[in-house]
C-alpha cells in the first residue's frame, strides 16, 4: 500500500528535517519571534517554488482536490505582515529538477500535506510560548484548522487513486523523499 511505503521509505528523510536545529528551536521553549520569522522566510523560500510546479499539474479534480484550497504561501505572508517580516527580502529556494510528472508531483504533494498535521503541534506550541493566533500569525502552522483531518483523509484518498491507477508508487517515493532532503538543505543555506 503506497501510504504505509510513503510513511516507513521516507522516515529517515523526515526524522532528519524534524531534528534539523532551526525545527528544534522553532520547538523550543525559548523561541523568538525572530527566530519564527527566520523560518517562515524559509519556508516561504521553499512553498513559493513548489506550489506553481503543483499547481500546473492537470490531474488534481481527477483526483478529488481543488489545489487552489491546499496554497500555503498565503498563510505565510499574511504571518509575516502580521510579525513585520522582511517580505520585501524573501528568497526563493531553487527549483527542482526532479518534479517532472504527475507522480512526482504527489510525492511532493504528500510531503506538504503531511506537514499540515505536524503543524498543528506546532502552532499549539506557539500560541501557547508567543501568544499568536491563527489570525494573528500563526496562519501557516494552523494551515486547515479543525478541516486539517478532512484534508489529509482526501490526500490520503488521492494518493490511494493515483498509485492503483497509475502504479508509479517508486516515482512518487522518490520525490517525497526529495522534497524532504531539498527542504532540510534550504534550512541549512
């Protein structure tokens, strides 16, 4: 089942990105607000060149999913307007050559969906250290609110679709685990 392959391939890949040090500050007691800028100038970086590469992609109402609904990056910005981030400096992460096809594109697509879940502890993590709110920058880490495990059941559902009838499991955990390494990489830059 590609969803258990997805979850135990990727694994080291994930593990390596939760333990990376600006992951484990951002989880830190002692955040900053600079700090949580820091990283969603990262993320921004990252999500502004994946969600276009995604987003061209023809197979999502085939698939059951409106994309236009799962942009992030609009999260972002309105966090970082509201913390008066640096968004006249942001800074794009490169682009991959690796996301190439359809299946490519859901490898992606798992990683980005997945880390709504992840998200959730960290915005609880920080509204309860920053005291934000999903309206008051914590727009991106709460990503779906109280939707987030509808959304992940309809990605889960997606992926099941595509991998019967596409069975190009191998591409899309190859790209999952690529959007991992090049996230943790743009981390370092």
């Amino acid at each position: 089942m590609i969803l258990n392959r997805l979850r135990l391939e990727t694994s080291p890949h994930h593990e390596r990105l939760d333990h990376h040090p600006l992951m484990v500050q951002l989880m830190s007691p002692q955040v900053s607000r600079q700090h949580y800028q820091h990283i969603l100038c990262k993320f921004f970086g990252f999500y502004q060149v994946l969600e276009p590469l995604l987003a061209r992609r023809t197979m999502w109402p085939d698939l059951g999913i409106d994309f236009s609904e799962r942009l992030k990056t609009p999260w972002i910005l309105q966090d970082l307007t509201y913390l008066n981030g640096p968004i006249a400096r942001l800074v794009h992460a490169p682009t991959p050559d690796w996301l190439q096809d359809d299946a490519s594109a859901l490898g992606a697509f798992y990683v980005l969906e997945g880390s709504t879940l992840g998200g959730q502890v960290i915005a609880r993590h920080l509204s309860d250290t920053l005291h934000l709110n999903p309206d008051q920058g914590l727009a991106f880490f709460s990503s779906y609110g109280a939707h987030v495990g509808q959304r992940w059941k309809e990605t889960r559902k997606a992926l099941m679709q595509f991998s019967e009838n596409s069975g190009a499991d191998d591409v899309m955990i190859q790209a999952a685990k690529n959007s991992f390494l090049d996230l943790t990489t743009w981390l370092d830059t």
